[in-house]
C-alpha cells in the first residue's frame, strides 16, 4: 500500500514543479460484468501547447476486501488539429517494471 501511495503521489506531485502550464486530473471507472471486477484510475494531465503530457496510475477490486494497484502508464500526446490526437505511453505492471509500449491516435466529433 505504500508503494501504491507514494507512486501516486510522485506522479502528482512531479509534474507541478516541470510546467507552469495548465495541470488538470482525471479518473475514471469501470465495472466488468464477466469478471465482476471493479476497475479505476487516477491520473494528471499537463496541456503545454499542442502537447499533453500525462500519467496514470491503474487500480482494481477483485473482492470486497481488497483494492490492487495493477500498473502505471506515463506517455505524451499530440494534437493535429482539435479533434485528432496522436500519443505514445510506456506502460508497467504491478511491480512498476515495464511492459509495453502503446502508439496510437484519437478522436473526437
């Protein structure tokens, strides 16, 4: 659970001394009815220009006993135009070793 804690908090607290740029944070929350397993992350968010720099740490709940931390992702992203995106993230698991690295694009309308 330290782990869990301190991980978070570097996060957070990492990138308010790096930009002097809007910071924002997200999370969010999913239920998955075959595994009946409850699913969250929390996260920041740093927009500098066309760029946003983020990280996220993963969580879950199997039971109603306990909560794991599943990983973390670091990554940037870029915007096109307003509503197409481009972004790259490195992932790690549980033991904050690394585990993949995600390329892709977004968008919205």
């Amino acid at each position: 659970m330290k782990k869990i804690i301190a991980t978070t908090a570097a996060i957070i607290v990492s990138g308010t001394a790096s930009f002097a740029a809007p910071l924002t944070y997200n999370g969010a929350s999913e239920y998955s009815v075959e595994k009946e397993a409850l699913s969250f992350n929390l996260g920041t968010n740093y927009g500098y220009g066309n760029f946003d720099v983020f990280a996220n740490v993963d969580f879950s709940k199997l039971d109603t006993k306990s909560v794991t931390f599943d990983g973390a992702e670091v990554g940037v992203a870029y915007y096109l135009n307003t509503t197409v995106q481009i972004y790259g993230k490195i992932i790690t698991d549980d033991n904050l070793d690394y585990s993949d690295t995600v390329v892709g694009a977004s968008f919205t309308f």
